[in-house]
C-alpha cells in the first residue's frame, strides 16, 4: 500500500465505527502513547541479543508487528483527521535535525553505547 | 515522498551520524514513546476547542506537526533496521481490529465521549 | 503503613525475586512509564463524568488502583536502588514550581479546562 | 515528611492555584505519563554504567530527582483526590505479585539481564 492507501485503510476503518468523535488530537496522541508503550514493554529487561532474539521468534515478532502498526495507526489518523501532510512534516523535521546534529558529531545524541 | 523514500530519508539521516549502533529495538521503542508523550503534553488541560485552537495557531502547529513526525521518523527506523513492512503490518492489524470491533458495535471501544 | 515501611515491602518482594541486577534506573523508569499508560488508558475515550463513574464501579476502581499502585512501586523501587530521599526531592521540586507558577496566576499551567 | 505532609504539601500546592477543576483522572494519569517519560528520557541511549555516572554527576541528579519527584506529585494528587490509601493499594498489589512471581521463578519476569 501507499501512505495514501494506508491513510484510506485507517479512515474507511474509524468512519465504518463511527469514531470520529472521539477522535480528538489528544485521544489520539493518548493512542500514540499507549501503544508505544506496549511495544516498549516487549523489550523490557532484555539486552540486545534478548531484543533480536524476540523478533527472531515468529509469535513474538507477530505481536511487535501489531504494536508497531497501532502507533502507525493513530500517526495516520492523526494526519487524516488534522490535515498533517506526513512527508513534508517529515522533511521539515529532518531538516531540523540536520541543523542539530551535525554529521560529523558522532558523541550526540548519545554519551555511550545502549549495550 | 512516497513511503520508501520516507525510509530512505530517515535512513541516510541516521546513518550518516553512525547511529544504527544505537538503535536497538528498546531504544527506538523508548523514542516512540518519548514522542508521543511529548505530543500528548501539548494537548494537557485542553477541552476538543482549546485542542483545534491549538492546532489553528501557526506556531503550535509546526510544534504539533514536528513532534508527530518524530513519532513517525521512529516507526519508519524501526521498520527499516527490524524488517517489517509497514503496509503488511497494518493490514493485518486492521484485520484482527475488523474481528475485534464489529462495525456496528458502535459503543466499542469507547463507553462515553471525550468531552 | 508509613513511607519507610512502603520501601520496606517493596524493597523485601524484589530482593526474595533477585531483581536488583535487572532494576537498572533506565528499566525502573521504563516501569513507570508503562504503568502510567495503563492507569491513563483506563481513562480513553471518557469524559470528567465517565471517569468519576469507573472510579465508583468497584471491580474498575480496583484495576485503577492497581495500576496506580504499580506506578508507586517503581517509584519506591527507584529511590530506594539509587539513594533519593523521596520527601526532600518533594519539597525541592515543589520549591520550583512555586515559583514557576505564581500564586495567583490561575492561567498557568491551563489555558482552558479539561471538560 | 510523612506520607500524609506529602500529600497535605501537594494538595496545598494545588488549591492555592485553583487546579482541582483540572486534575480530572485522566489528566493527572497524562501528568504521570509526560513525567515518567521524561524521566525514561535522561536515560537512553545510556548503558548501566553511563546510567549510573549520570547518577553520580549532581546537575544530571538534580534533573533526575525533579523528574521523579514530578511522577510522585501526580501519584500523590491522584490519591487524595479520588480517595485511594496509598498504602493499602501497594499492599493490595503486592500481595497479588506474590502470587503471580512466586519466590524461587527467577526466571520472572527477566529472561536475560538489561543491558
């Protein structure tokens, strides 16, 4: 699928249910967080080899997938609902950062490796 | 751009600054989460009208605008460095939400409104 | 049960589990954050009413409460592990806050109210 | 202070600047969720030794003990406005971990150590 695609996926689902109304932008980004959490939580207490070892596993990588695919749900919706063009946001958000983070910088944003 | 320069673009970013190092599963987890949360605080205290006033105002929106694409430049690294296809994983969630939801159980999965 | 005595019994049920080799601050904080998701997704979707009616339902109140629970136990956990004493980091940061929020600024940190 | 002038100190904090009408359930579980967060922030990227130098460092603490302090305030707040005893929920949970961990499962809930 397109990003438009997935954006048509995501509206055709909400609308069917009739969600539009709670589809507020903080019941949205309550979504985002909720999610990203859940996704978070799979790794918890695991090192590097235990995080890929996870995604090496094809129930557990089923359930990551799903958690992933939620945040990208409400990210799309988000978009949909209040007119966000993702690529350009995107475009305009890496640019920030190329400004930030130089790319010659290795130390930022990171003081030590995470293992 | 469509979904696969998106990728790209998140791509050459990080890779230029030498950060596949850093991007463990957990650790792209925590930036999803770090995002969304800081998305959801700009909506904290805010009824759906002070929400859409927010999102009206030019300099709340790019603030908006940038922290739903560091939600997303997240989800796309995830995607890109762990092997999973965004469009397939959507797909089938929505498909296991299609089951879970009925279309016309409109009172699931929220018992009130938001405001 | 006081303070002391609430670390005391967290302090006990993790030590009888060997868990201080995994209670790092990133992975006690990253306990925090998922259980405060949970407490909020209790919440999605209602309003101040649909709120205050799951507090009055017994078997939710209970699941809020648990939740809430957890939240505070990571927070013993932390202060405990790494040596805060949670009353002075109390006062210190309400010392702040009180002059970040002046008395009789009733704007801040709102702008329009929840409902 | 006890728990009890923590949370008088809080509650004092909160009705001076005419808050309650704010802090419905959902916004204070959103309040632990942004700080939680931000406290997770300090971390990333760093392993159990950079985790504990930030500790060591008094400016990094400061933060950190602000951040966690923060998550306390809202967990305090939550209690004494929606009538939770502290104390009796912890023990409720604990008690519960206890039957879901049982002492000797070393094993739970860590399969290897964080990293």
């Amino acid at each position: 699928m397109s990003i438009e695609e997935m954006h048509a996926a995501v509206r055709d689902f909400c609308e069917k249910r009739g969600w539009d109304q709670y589809h507020t932008p903080k019941e949205l980004a309550i979504g985002m967080t909720n999610e990203s959490s859940e996704l978070l939580q799979e790794f918890r207490f695991k090192n590097r080899e235990g995080q890929l070892e996870l995604l090496a596993d094809p129930e557990a990588r089923e359930d990551i997938e799903d958690e992933l695919a939620d945040v990208l749900l409400f990210v799309l919706r988000f978009a949909d609902m209040y007119d966000v063009e993702l690529d350009e946001a995107l475009a305009s958000k890496l640019e920030k950062n190329r400004a930030r983070y130089p790319e010659n910088d290795y130390k930022e944003p990171t003081k030590t490796e995470d293992e």
